[in-house]
C-alpha cells in the first residue's frame, strides 16, 4: 500500500512517525519528492493545486483537519474519488473546553471583575438567572453536539441551528434560513461552529448579527472567513454588541496591526480551541483504511456539492 502526505504545517516528520507506528507495511511517501500516479491513498491539508493531477488513481483522499476548506482547489475530475475528513480524532474535548470557557467568563463576567481589579473597586455584582443566558450554537455537527453537550451540562439552555434539524438532549433544534431569524434573536451567546462553504462565507456579516438581543456575545471557533471582521467591529463598537472571543480569522497569523489586537472587548488566540492531534488521527485514519481495504463503509465522507 502506498500513501501520498502533503500538510502546509511543520509537522510532517510528526505525521510519518505515527504513519509508519500505525501501518508498518505502508510505503510513505512526501509530496513532491515522492510524487506518483500510484498512491493508493492521499492524506492532505492545503495542498498546492499541481499535486491533485497525481491523484486520479487514488482510493481515497483523507482531510488532515475537521474542515475541508483547505481543499477547495480540488477539481471536478476527481469527483469519483472519496473525500474523508476527520471526525473528532481528539478535537470535541478541546472544542468544548474552549467554548466553555469564553461562555463561562462572560456568564460570571469577569471582564467586568478584572476592571474592578485594575479600579480598586470591591464590588459585587448581581448574578443573572442561567435561564435568561440563552447560547447558540450555529452549525451542530460532531464538534458543535460535544460543545453542546458540555455546555448542557454547565445548566445553559442551549439552542442550535443547523441546515437540517437535529435531535441533541436539552438543545432546542432550530433548522433551514425560515427560522434562522427566531434562533438569532434569543443569543445571549452565539458560539459559530460552522463549515466554511460559499453559502456560509460571511454570514456573521451586520444582517445576521444586527438581529441578536442588543449585549450578545460572539464566539467564533469555526473559519475567520464566516466572519466580516469590519461589521463585528462596528457593532462591538456601537455597543449593539458586548464583544467577541475570536480564535479564527480572513487571515492568520492576524496581522500585527489588526484592531483586534488591542480592542478592549475582544478577546484573540491564535486558532488553538481544538488543534490536531496526531497519534488520534492517524488512528481513525488507518482503521478507515483497512475498512476501505476490506470493501467496508467508512464515516466522513464529505459531500462534494456541500463540501462538508
């Protein structure tokens, strides 16, 4: 068996030590130094578009990530060929740790503590009923369900909205564009967990998030691209909005003069709520390979006309 690897990251010796620990009779091989028309399976993030040409003959492609954005120069002649992501491999604790984090400190509003720290100010402040504090969760896929699981837990009322409706213990399920409007407008948080596709591409724009309660929170651990980034700004700052946690964004690393930084109510880390694990995906991975191998179905095959 021989298996193509090509990631943007710096990790790639990382990635072949747990392929080789996790297949011992699999040829590894490097794009381009190994580059070949016999791969029998590619494992990819971000790829340069030239290596698709060499993967016409391959039984699968596997998505080093929970995303395929990273994959959205892959041409319509590979069509036939599956599109695996990953599912979890580690990233739903880390995932729900986070945002359970950002939700938490807003809740217990500890900025508002922390400028009473810096002020010198002893004082109290009167705790809101968790059943006023509404979080939303847009786009209830594997890691939105753990998220919302976790949050559920923490006794949040706890409301998704996803393109088809889904059933979750103690999530209110709202679905389709009809009721997009409903799900909006009783956020206290809104936690974005949505693929990147052309239609999500700048959906948290000032239409969307002009319909929140007025003190909604944004948390966004999903892609910088669903985000207009000058339109949260604006309302942040009109004070129709109380802030952000932003962990994603239209370009990384953030640029060192982006108004992010700095901004008072805005909270920035450098896309680390749920990173890749490696010994856990190249454990999924190969165990969807010898189910491939053996003419069995596999979970996270990406539909090509959603791209999720």
């Amino acid at each position: 068996m021989k298996i193509l690897l090509y990631t943007a990251a710096s990790n790639v010796a990382a990635w072949i030590a747990a392929l080789s620990r996790a297949m011992p009779g699999a040829i590894i091989g490097t794009w381009p130094d190994d580059a070949t028309r016999e791969a029998d399976y590619a494992l990819v993030w971000k790829p340069p578009p030239e290596m698709w040409a060499t993967l016409d003959r391959a039984k699968a492609i596997f998505s080093l990530g929970a995303g395929v954005d990273g994959l959205d120069s892959m041409p319509r002649s590979l069509d036939g060929v599956p599109l695996i992501r990953l599912e979890d491999a580690g990233m739903a604790e880390q995932m729900a740790e986070y945002v359970a984090h950002a939700v938490l400190h807003r809740y217990r509003e500890f900025d508002a503590y922390a400028q009473s720290q810096r002020e010198g100010v002893w004082q109290p402040r009167r705790r809101l009923d968790k059943s006023e504090f509404r979080v939303g969760i847009l786009g209830i896929g594997v890691l939105g369900a753990a998220v919302a699981s976790t949050l559920t837990a923490f006794g949040f009322p706890v409301d998704g909205w996803s393109r088809s409706r889904k059933q979750l213990p103690g999530v209110r399920s709202f679905a389709s564009a009809d009721e997009l409007r409903t799900f909006l407008g009783m956020c206290r948080v809104l936690v974005c967990m949505l693929p990147l596709t052309a239609e999500t591409r700048g959906i948290l724009s000032s239409a969307t998030l002009s319909q929140l309660p007025r003190g909604a929170y944004i948390v966004n651990v999903a892609r910088g691209a669903l985000l207009v980034e000058q339109d949260l700004l604006a309302l942040v700052d009109s004070g129709a909005l109380a802030g952000a946690t932003l962990d994603v964004f239209e370009e990384e690393p953030l640029p060192p003069t982006h108004a992010f930084w700095h901004h008072p109510r805005i909270t920035v880390t450098p896309h680390i709520s749920a990173m890749t694990r490696i010994e856990e995906s190249v454990a999924q991975i190969g165990a969807k390979i010898r189910r491939l191998e053996a003419g069995l179905p596999v979970s996270g095959i990406v539909d090509r006309a959603r791209f999720y």
